[in-house]
C-alpha cells in the first residue's frame, strides 16, 4: 500500500494530540478506543476498519480505571499506535484487526512510562503555577496550564509522528515477517483480552437485578439471524420496560417498594 498523504497524516497527528489531552481532561472522551480509532480511519479513508477495532478495544478499556495511586494502562496510546499500525500495515481483514488489536495491549502498558514522565515535569509546572497565583499573575498561571496540557497532547502526538515517518511498506514487510503461528495466537489473545475486559466491566457492575438481563442478552446473543442493531433494540426496549416499571414501584403485596421492581421480587424471595 502507500504511505499515507501529507493531509492524512498531519490530521492524524491532531487526533492524537486531542487524545492525549482527553486523557486528562475526559470531557470530549477523544482518549477513548471507540473515538480515537473511528476519527484515524476517518482522516485516512479506513473508516470501516477503524470503528471495528475502536469497538474491540473499547472493551478492553472499559475495564481500566484509576484506582487509587494505581494507573490504569494509557487507552489513547494503544488506541492511535494500535490504529496506526493497522493501516499502515495496509491489511484490514478480521485477523489484522486482531493483531492490531494484541499490539494494543503493551502499547498501553508503554504510554504508562510517558504518563511517568509528563506528570514528572508537571511537578514543577504546579509549583511554578503556585506562585503565579500568590502574586496574582493570571495569565501566567494560564499558560502554565495550557503548557502542561499541551505535554499531554505531545506526549500521544510525537510517538504517532514516529509511527506515521515509517514507510508503509517497512510497517509491511515486518507484520509479514510474523509467521502465521504467531498471527494466530497474537488473534486467539486479543479476543481473550476482550473477553477479560468484558467480565471486569460486569465484575464491577454485576447485582441480583442485573444478572436476569445479562442472561437475555446471552441467550439472545446466540441467535445468528439477530443483528447488532436488533440486538441493541431489544436492550433499549428492555430498558425502557425496567424504568416503567420502577416507576410504579411497590411490589406484589402492594406495599410501596424500593422502586427497583427486580429487586422487589427478589426480596419476597
């Protein structure tokens, strides 16, 4: 394949430095895999391959989180590299997402090492922001601010330029030079990695009210002429017959309830 144009890879890079930001601030979620991934194959004419791998490592990220002084793996590094990659290798089949995929995971666990670094130097960007506001200096204290967020956006935006200078064609011979072994298990890994970032997610969310509906969902899951969006009709039509239903309350002695109809039923158990 060729490498990608000027344009392309220039607004690549922005991505990646919105990313890097989001991944402080959460509030355009630009860090996360469903975004960062869809907005790279977007800018590169690779749309489709990039919202299923977004979708496939969204899943992983949904199980990271901050805890304490403990840092979760960097979502919007696996995110951009992991995109990257995948086109650049100029092969979007099911196996290279999912290798692309597998890449993800150590790339996170990498962008720990630059979050290390930025949030090293910010120590002495708060201290020298501490006293800009002693002295009453807002503008100095804005752009320490802005100094320090910009970091953060380098800190995805330079790694995606390094990867963006490699010829396609380097990126290529060297996904090629992987045996088909190697492509197979690194394809068997990324869905148990998927498949382990699900169950943390229900790990952190799974009560005696919310298992009823994972086990539709399952049974419904194997149903082959279902698609994703029948599925997701029936999820929000679930939904919303649990929300009518908490709003009468009680429970079947008509007494007034918790409001969680499910709950209710359990607890005359």
């Amino acid at each position: 394949m060729s490498d990608i144009s000027i344009i392309s890879a220039v607004l690549v890079v922005v991505v990646a430095f919105l990313a890097g930001m989001e991944g402080i601030l959460d509030q355009f979620q630009f860090h996360q895999p469903i975004v960062a991934c869809t907005l790279i194959g977007l800018v590169t004419g690779n749309l489709t391959a990039g919202v299923v791998l977004g979708g496939t490592l969204q899943l992983v990220a949904l199980g990271w989180a901050n805890i304490g002084a403990a840092v979760a793996p960097d979502a919007a590094l696996a995110s951009v590299a992991a995109a990257i990659i995948l086109i650049k290798g100029g092969d979007t089949s099911a196996q290279a997402i999912s290798v692309a995929q597998a890449l993800a995971i150590p790339l996170a666990v990498a962008g720990l090492f630059l979050t290390m670094i930025v949030r090293t130097i910010s120590v002495g960007l708060v201290h020298g922001a501490d006293a800009a506001a002693e002295r009453g200096d807002f503008s100095a204290l804005e752009r320490y601010h802005l100094f320090a967020l910009s970091l953060q956006g380098l800190r995805i935006a330079i790694p995606a330029a390094a990867l963006l200078a490699i010829p396609a064609d380097a990126v290529k011979a060297v996904l090629d030079l992987m045996p088909d072994w190697l492509q197979g298990g690194m394809a068997v890994g990324g869905g148990m990695v998927v498949a382990v970032g699900f169950a943390m997610v229900i790990n952190m969310m799974a009560t005696r009210e919310v298992w009823p509906f994972f086990a539709i969902g399952f049974a419904l899951a194997a149903v082959s002429q279902l698609t994703l969006i029948a599925l997701g009709a029936i999820g929000v039509a679930l939904a919303f017959i649990y929300l009518n239903l908490s709003k009468k309350g009680g429970n079947g002695g008509g007494s007034v309830g918790s409001g969680d109809p499910i709950g209710d039923i359990l607890e005359d158990y």
